[in-house]
C-alpha cells in the first residue's frame, strides 16, 4: 500500500493480474474455515431494487486471519444483455484493516465469476462424490465457464452436457471449454439432458423472485450434487424439499432473502446446513453415496475478501492499474 494513494484497478487490469482459479479455491476454501469457526465480521447485504428482478447491493465483510477488509457494490440487471451491456456490474473497494484508509479499488466482475466457481468447488469437495465423473451445466454464460472451470480443477472429469435457453450459446460454450479444458463438452437440447444421469449439476440462470422452474424430481439422480447459483430458478419445489441434505453459504442471509420474496420452496430453516460449519469441522458433509445434495449459496462479501487481496498482490507486482491521489 503507497501511503495517500488509492490503486485503481480496471476490469482489463483485474484479468491480466491472471490470478489462478486454484489459488481461488484455496483462498476462498481457508475462508470458510474462519467463518465456521466465528472468526470474520459480515453483516447483511442492503441494496436498493429500481427494476423487476434487477438490484444493486451493498456487501461489507472482514477476515481478520487474512487481514481483507472491504465492500463490493455490485448491480445485476438481467436487461442488460439486450442493450448489449454487462448482467452484473460493480467495484470492490479494499480498506487497510489497521487504519481504515481504502488502498484499492477494482472491477468487481471477475472476482465474482471466479470466487463463485471456486466456491461451488469447495462445497463440492465435501458434498459431491469423490468419484464424480459427469457434470450437468444449465445456462452456459459466465458462471457456466467458471464454475466447470473449478470443478475441472477437483474432479476427473470425462462427461459434461451442457444446456443453453439459447442453442447457439450452448453450441458455443461447448466448442470453447472443449478447447479450453481438454474436456468433453456437449450441448444437448433440453434441461433433462443436462440433469439426468449427472453427478454435479451447476445452474446459473438469472435470478428471479418469481421462477418458472424446471427441473424434476426424478431427473435429479439418487447421489448427485447440485450447486445452483441461480437461487431457486431452475429447481422445483420438490426437489428442494426432498433433498437429502440442503446447505447454503450462510443460513441467517438466506432466511433474510425469504422475507424479501425469494426462496419460497426451500426446506424449513431446521433443515439447512451453513457450509462454514461443514469446512470447520463441527458438522459433516456427504455421509452416503446415495444422498441427494443441493448446495444453493448466495454469494458472500467474504468471498470476494478472500479473493480481492489475491488480485491486487498480482496486480501490484506485475506494474497494473492506476495510483490515484497525492
């Protein structure tokens, strides 16, 4: 940190910092453990809502382990798109934890698609089957790279079918983490397809407060992890209820979300298991192959404090980005 000055770090800078997703996983898997064990500050996002299903949030945390201090503000407007402008849009801001002074403010679009992908792969590594093999990938924009990307990274993958609302994206997206990962990617026709039969399933369409969900009971195979990060868009209320185990990254926020309008068929509040509990020990992951998992994480400022800090140690040694101040 240069004394008075404030690095600004742009969404081409935060990219080229070419911070590693297995560096993610790690950072964002050690984070977990401090969360669990009661060791990081996050109070609940806030936010304002000036569209249907479309919000700009406020997300503060601190891990005083890593010594990340920060906030994101961060907008998703699923119109976008058809204006050709991004879903999800927004800064980080960093704070010096000794004296509060912000030292670093950066794009906050990679960050979010990395430490989501790297977050599933957490979950999945106490949920998912050590010997999972084929992945299921519903909506093939972002999230759908970084997610396989991380998965990628944790299992021996030989399967994966892919699933666009648009065949041309599902065509793309195959071609690409074909080429990219040195994995078998197909796009199929329909949502059964890349459900059915799965291991993992990853969904990441956008989120609403009123979906029109899809996906069946009997698609979702005895065994299986899902990690939907699109909430509850995809999924039908018996699914979700009739899972073997329902974990989210923090219990009391996604029980704030319900009264907001979101989560209305998600078991009772009894039932779900904190994902920072399960990494700290205190409570257990997968107990059976035949348990069906849903893993269906928000998305934590702590995620992005655990990830940020990675980009601007890059990004600092590598020369990137604008000093702004005296």
């Amino acid at each position: 940190m240069r004394k008075g000055k404030i690095l600004y770090l742009s969404a081409k800078d935060v990219e080229s910092a070419n911070v590693g997703m297995d560096q993610v996983i790690d950072a964002v898997g050690a984070m977990y453990v401090e969360k669990g064990s009661g060791r990081v500050e996050m109070p609940s996002k806030i936010g304002i809502h000036s569209r249907p299903d479309a919000f700009i949030h406020a997300m503060p945390g601190y891990i005083p382990a890593s010594r990340a201090a920060g906030l994101k503000w961060i907008g998703t407007y699923p119109e976008n798109l058809a204006h050709d402008l991004p879903r999800i849009t927004g800064l980080i801001i960093l704070n010096d934890d000794e004296t509060g002074v912000p030292y670093c403010v950066m794009d906050c679009r990679w960050v979010t698609a990395k430490r989501t992908g790297a977050k599933t792969a957490v979950a999945a590594g106490f949920f998912a089957r050590p010997q999972s093999r084929a992945v299921g990938i519903i909506a093939c924009g972002v999230q759908g790279r970084s997610n396989l990307e991380a998965l990628a990274l944790r299992f021996k993958i030989e399967q994966v079918c892919a699933y666009d609302i648009c065949p041309e994206a599902a065509e793309t997206y195959a071609a690409e983490m074909s080429a990219g990962l040195g994995l078998n990617v197909q796009a199929v026709q329909t949502p059964e397809q890349a459900v059915r039969e799965m291991d993992i399933v990853v969904t990441s369409g956008p989120i609403t407060q009123k979906p029109a969900p899809v996906i069946e009971n009997d698609w979702f195979k005895a065994g299986a992890f899902a990690a939907p990060v699109d909430y509850d868009s995809y999924w039908k209320r018996e699914v979700l209820r009739s899972a073997d185990v329902f974990v989210t990254d923090d219990v009391a926020q996604m029980f704030s979300h319900q009264k907001a309008g979101y989560f209305r068929d998600i078991p009772p509040r009894e039932r779900v298991l904190d994902l920072g509990d399960v990494a700290a020990g205190s409570v257990a992951g997968r107990q059976s192959d035949s348990q069906r998992i849903i893993a269906m994480n928000l998305g934590l400022a702590l995620d992005d404090l655990a990830t940020a800090p990675l980009v601007y140690r890059a990004a600092v040694e590598k020369g990137l980005g604008t000093w702004l101040g005296s």
